[in-house]
C-alpha cells in the first residue's frame, strides 16, 4: 500500500505539472511554434548534447581513478539518463553502477561509490550556479533555500569526515549481515576519496561541465526557440529546471520539466506557446536518444528493464545491488 501511494504520488505530480504547462494554451499556436523552428539548429543542439555525454564520461573516469575508459563512462551515463526517463524512482544511478561494473576494474559498491560523488558533484553545482544570477535579478525567495541547501550538504559531509565511526555505527543498525558489508564497503569508498585533491579535481571539471550544460540550454532557447532573454534569465531556466528533474515524479520528469520551463520563462513575460514549445524540444532533445541508445545498451548487456525494477523492488539483503 505505502508503495502504491508513492507510485500514485509520483504520477500526480507529473499530472498537476502537465495541467499546470497546458492549461489556457492555444494547441495551433503552439503547433506554430514548434513548426518555426529550423531542424539544423536541433540538429545542431543533439550535437553539442553527445559531446557532453562523453565528457561527463571522461569526468567519471577520472571520479573512478581510471578503473574504466572515458567509453565505458559516456555509455553508462547515457544508460543512467535512458532508464530515469522510462521508469521511476531515479533507478538509472542503479543502472549506471551495474553497467561500470561489467566494464571496469571496480565492484558493484564502488562504482555506487563513484556515481555517488557524481552525484554530489552535480547538486553543489545547480545549487552554486543558481546562486548567481538568483541573486542579480533579486528573486530572494529562491536565494536563501539553495544557499542554506548548499551549506547543509557540506556540513553533513565535514561531519561524516570529523566523526568517522558516526556512518559505520547507522549501518550497524541495519538488520541483514549482506546489506551491512555492501554498504560499509560502500562508505569506505566513498571516505576513501574525501580529500582535498580529489575534490578540487572533482569540482574543477564538474564547473566546466556545467558551464556547457548553461550553454546548451541557452543554445536552445536563444538558437532553437528564439527567445528574447537575458543570459542572466536564461541560467534561471536552467537552475529552475534542473531543481525540478530532481524531484521524484514521472519517469523522464514528464510534466514536471515542462511546468518548470513554462514557469521559470513566464516570469520573464514569455508567452505560454513560446515556452512550452521550448520545453518540448528540450525535453525531446535529453529523450529520445538516450532511449534508443539505451534500450540497444541493455538489450547487449542482457539486462532489461524488468530486472531493473525487480531489484529496486526487493527488500532482502539478497537484493541489494
């Protein structure tokens, strides 16, 4: 029952986000809009959207220590975006770790370890870079939640690097023998890398890679959707949309990326059909291909989506991934 009532929770919030990006639009005038736009510019923008995937490959090569190539990076991460947008509860982090390990030199635990700080990379980075522009066009209600976002993921992390039997000692608590190495195998590594170096280099390149993540976005909607916005505006977008993919809703964030295109682009006077035609497009361009690319991916792996599920799913220490 509780997880049907997450399951049903989920859809509702993808359906309040889908009522909320269509309400009072013109379907033809949207149908215009999306009719302007020239294919070569999202020809151009599906481009710039396979070079990152490779970089961010790179990037978690160098998270792993080299323990696999750059390739087997790009393609895991193309699996994880895949599997988020077919099905819910942010599974495609499991997947990615299934894949890297069949492709490198790491267990099942470490490869979660290294999507782990991945993954920690990323949420400091949106909550800086919403940081900026939040606070030059003054919108304070969002300034003072992602700094003290911010401050509260450091601080647990200094904690955990302080008190360092404080982690062990929670798992401890667990009640199944199995589950309790796999995750004290999995702190270990993740303690492992907590040090200066590491995170210098882990933030380093995580800022370019988000500098080109800014820069496909405003690509899209300065090239693609013809926007009239400031760059400043523009990163709003970006941040307000990144915060958004990373609620727990429909798979692919289905309704909830598009109402928060559709918000984030009406506080700056764009019409409803603009930025839904906007939101479209964007979601299009991350969709489709890393579906088809995935769905091929794991059809060779042999392993599909339902043991996927199956293993969110379990509850046993047998389960545990």
């Amino acid at each position: 029952m509780k997880r049907l009532l997450g399951h049903l929770l989920r859809l509702g919030i993808g359906g309040a986000g889908l009522l909320y990006a269509f309400w009072g639009v013109d379907l033809g005038e949207l149908a215009a809009v999306l009719g302007r736009y020239d294919p070569i510019a999202i020809l151009g923008v599906l481009f710039l959207s396979g070079l990152l995937f490779v970089y961010i490959g790179y990037r978690l090569s160098l998270l792993a220590h080299g323990k696999f190539g750059t390739r087997a990076g790009t393609l895991g991460s193309v699996v994880c975006h895949g599997v988020n947008n077919m099905l819910p509860t942010k599974l495609g982090e499991l997947a990615k770790a299934i894949y890297l390990s069949h492709h490198g030199s790491l267990s099942r635990a470490e490869a979660l370890g290294v999507v782990f700080w991945e993954r920690f990379l990323d949420l400091n980075a949106v909550l800086a870079v919403g940081l900026v522009p939040v606070a030059l066009i003054g919108h304070e209600a969002l300034l003072w939640p992602l700094a003290l976002a911010l401050l509260g993921f450091w601080t647990a992390l200094l904690i955990f690097a302080r008190w360092k039997q404080l982690p062990r000692r929670l798992i401890g608590l667990f009640p199944f023998e199995r589950l309790r190495t796999f995750l004290l195998e999995l702190h270990a590594h993740v303690d492992d890398r907590l040090a200066p170096g590491f995170l210098l280099l882990g933030a380093g390149h995580t800022a370019l890679l988000w500098l080109l993540f800014i820069a496909q976005t405003l690509l899209t909607l300065y090239w693609v959707a013809g926007l009239e916005i400031t760059p400043p505006q523009g990163v709003i977008v970006f941040v307000v949309t990144s915060l958004g993919m990373a609620i727990p809703s429909t798979p692919g964030a289905l309704g909830v990326f598009e109402a928060a295109v559709v918000l984030s682009l009406g506080w700056f006077g764009v019409p409803k059909e603009e930025a839904l035609g906007a939101a479209v497009v964007m979601h299009m361009i991350e969709f489709v291909p890393t579906v088809l690319l995935t769905l091929w991916l794991l059809a060779r792996e042999d392993l599909g989506l339902g043991a996927l599920w199956r293993r969110r799913e379990g509850r046993g220490p047998d389960q545990a991934p």
